[in-house]
C-alpha cells in the first residue's frame, strides 16, 4: 500500500513547545508538542483515532510557515535573509509576527535564499592551523 504523504505545518514554538497543524479530508488537527518527532506522534495518534490511518501508511513532510520557521531555526538572521531575498525587513517581521502572510511566489523567494545560504556555507573551509599555538602573556 502505498503511504498517505501528508503536510505537518510548524505554525511557531516558544520555550518548550513547537505548535504544528495538519490538515486531512477537510479536518485541521492542531496540536502542540516538545520536539517534531513527538509532535508527529501526536498527529498519528489522531489521524488513527478519526480516520483509521495506521502509522505505518503515514509520511509527514515537515514544512515551516515563517514564524514556525525563524522560532526553529533561531540562528537563521531574518534581517539578513530578508537583504538578500529582496524584501524589506519590517515587512519580513510582519510575516514572523503572523500579522502579514507571504504569497506564494514571496514564500518560494524566502525559501530558495534560504537553500541558497545553505549552499554557500556548505562550501565554507576553515583554515585550520598546523601546530598548537600557545598564548603568552
């Protein structure tokens, strides 16, 4: 049988919970949780109580909307990705406050700098030195 791909959307997170959704034949399940994997425990559970979706038929495919995204990913700068995306940063504030929503086309914009940075910094070397150096005082 082949597995139901369903989208698990991080919504946000704050200190100690990640907020996610899932949307399934029209129903929107909201859920909170302490990590990603517990969240998706979560989402089987209730995908199997109401729809009879065994855990093993399901395959969530982790997505960010803004806010979950820069809650997540705390060391990604907004400022910067919003530079280099185009986009003005008091507009990018507005979509992680969830005040604003990206359209599309500007959501795909935000996502390919962000591949974009992730590319570049995989080719990043760094200059290591030859012998131990000693500080002298």
């Amino acid at each position: 049988m082949k597995k139901i791909k369903l989208p698990l959307i991080i919504e946000w997170s704050d200190h100690n919970l990640i907020y996610g959704r899932v949307n399934y034949d029209d129903n929107l399940m909201v859920d909170s949780a302490t990590s990603i994997d517990v969240l998706k425990k979560k989402f089987e559970k209730l995908l199997k109580s109401f729809h009879h979706i065994k855990p093993n038929d399901l395959e969530f495919d982790i997505q960010y909307d803004i806010a979950g995204l820069f809650d997540q990913k705390k060391y990604l700068n907004a400022s910067a990705i919003a530079d280099q995306a185009g986009i003005s940063r008091g507009l990018m504030r507005q979509y992680m406050a969830g005040n604003k929503y990206p359209s599309a086309e500007r959501a795909l914009v935000i996502q390919n700098t962000i591949r974009n940075l992730g590319k570049e910094l995989q080719k990043i070397k760094m200059a290591i030195p030859k012998t131990k150096r000693t500080l002298s005082y």
